[in-house]
C-alpha cells in the first residue's frame, strides 16, 4: 500500500512539475520572447545578452540555467535540485525544439498590453506551482531560493530584488516602451505569484463551540481523516458548559464539514478563518 502511495504521489509530483514547465515554455516563446519583455529571470536575460551578442537566446538560457544548478545543488540540497533539473532540462529542450519546430520572431498580434498580460500571468503562476513544491525554473530563481533560505524576504520580494536590474537593462538594450512594459510586467509578476503561492495553501481554521462534539469529531476523524483539538469552555452569559472543536482543514474538507455541521448540530456556533501559513503534521513543514 505504501508503494503504491509513494508511486503515485511520484507521478502527481512530477505531473505537476510538467504542466508548470509547459505554461512557463509557452509563455516565453510565445509572448516574451517576440516583444523582448524582460522583467527578470534567466529567460529575461538572455534576452538582453543575445541582442548584445547575438546568439540565440535559447542557448545562453541553458548555458546560464547550467551554472546556477550546479549552484543551487550544492547549497539547496539534492531534493530542490533534482526537481529543478528536471524543469530545465523540460524547459531550455522545449525552447531549443521550438526553435527549430516553430521559429518565431514578431508579435502574435499588435496588442502589446495583451500578450504582456499573458506573459506575466502564466509564468507567474506556473512558478507559483514549482515553489510550492519546492522546486523552481532554475535561473534567478535559484538566485531567490538562496535570499528565502538566508534571509527573511518573502519569495516574491526575493524574486524582485533579484529581478529588477535584469529589467532596468531593457531600458538601455532595447527602447523606452519596452522598458516601460518590462517594469510593469515585473511588478505585476511579483504580485500574482505571492497571491498564487497564499492561495494555494490556503486552509480553513474551525472553531467550533457546541454541547455535542462527539458526531463532529467522529466525522472529522473517520471522514475527513484529519485530527482535531477539544477543549471545555463555560457561556459567559448562560454559564451553560461548552465543548470548543479546533481543526484545520483543506477548502474542499472545509465544506464538506460545514454542510455536515449544518445538517447534524445546526446549533453550533462556527468561526471559520482564512490562513495559508499551516506548519505541522499532514500539513507545511518548517522551512
């Protein structure tokens, strides 16, 4: 049974990890690469660095990508860069085929505010996946996963910091309008992807105050399979004695046992609270 949970947890794993590398090679070969957005990242860079050099921007991605692995292995630990590598090397060989599959050179359409949405939400959110797995595209997000570790910056302030001059420089390589979209596809990248990263482990906090537990916690136990905290409380206007449920749950457990609440002690008193900063057992570990 164990065997079979750790294969298929291995499968939903890296199926994830191959839908975020995907949105994240369809993104910049589609929307970033043609109107030389470059608001940070690996794939920014090479960007500036192949209109100076000119050399294609594929290849010095992957030369770039290589470097900052090997970094990243040795400081992050083999379990970030296992799964790291593996978004590289999906996503540098996915641009490299596109490259020669489906050479693209001008805009899709001539609606820059478009495609700069497209090319900031995609990848914004497909980062959100991998760093939430513990994981990343490779490149200066390697950069930001060593400013998390060492420092006490959010990941996306982390991003920004180590994104914003790769975006400056787009001013000086390309024209203003273009450094104009690049500075605003930078902030708007940072703000989805920590509005991502919150709502994705985003949890429901119960409190439950009711004179008949047990059918609560029995449901949560045998059917929600998650654990709960009980404790005695007395009414400060009634003195009448209490019984206060604790628990915390996933959004889809959380309506589950709100309906079972209504149908079952529709007396009950229920607050229930938003967080996305849940640490423990069958939850987040510390970082």
């Amino acid at each position: 049974m164990n065997n079979k949970k750790s294969v298929a947890n291995f499968v939903k794993e890296y199926g994830l990890l191959t839908v975020a590398s995907g949105l994240l090679i369809i993104s910049t070969w589609l929307f970033k690469y043609p109107n030389n957005f470059t608001f940070g990242g690996i794939t920014g860079l090479s960007i500036v660095l192949s209109k100076i050099f000119m050399v294609p921007a594929s290849t010095l991605n992957l030369v770039m990508n290589a470097v900052l692995l090997v970094i990243g292995f040795m400081v992050l630990g083999k379990v970030f860069a296992g799964k790291t590598l593996y978004v590289t090397i999906l996503s540098t060989v996915g641009l490299s085929a596109l490259d020669k599959i489906y050479p693209i050179t001008n805009p899709l359409t001539d609606e820059p505010v478009i495609e700069l949405l497209f090319a900031v939400a995609i990848p914004a959110v497909a980062s959100a996946i991998l760093f939430n797995m513990d994981a990343s595209s490779g490149g200066t997000d390697i950069v930001a996963m060593l400013l998390k570790k060492y420092t006490t910056m959010e990941i996306g302030t982390a991003i920004f910091a180590v994104d914003v001059l790769i975006t400056i420089s787009a001013f000086l390589i390309f024209d203003f309008e273009t450094g104009l979209y690049s500075v605003t596809g930078l902030f708007a990248k940072t703000l989805i992807m920590d509005g991502a990263i919150e709502n994705m482990n985003l949890c429901k906090y119960f409190t439950i105050i009711t004179t008949n537990p047990k059918p609560i916690c029995d449901f949560i136990h045998n059917e929600l399979h998650r654990s709960a905290t009980i404790y005695k409380a007395e009414g400060a206007y009634s003195h009448t004695e209490k019984d206060i449920v604790l628990v915390v749950l996933k959004r889809s457990q959380a309506v589950r046992l709100r309906r079972f609440i209504k149908d079952v002690e529709p007396t009950a008193f229920m607050m229930i609270t938003n967080s996305s900063e849940i640490i423990g057992k069958g939850f987040r570990g510390f970082n």
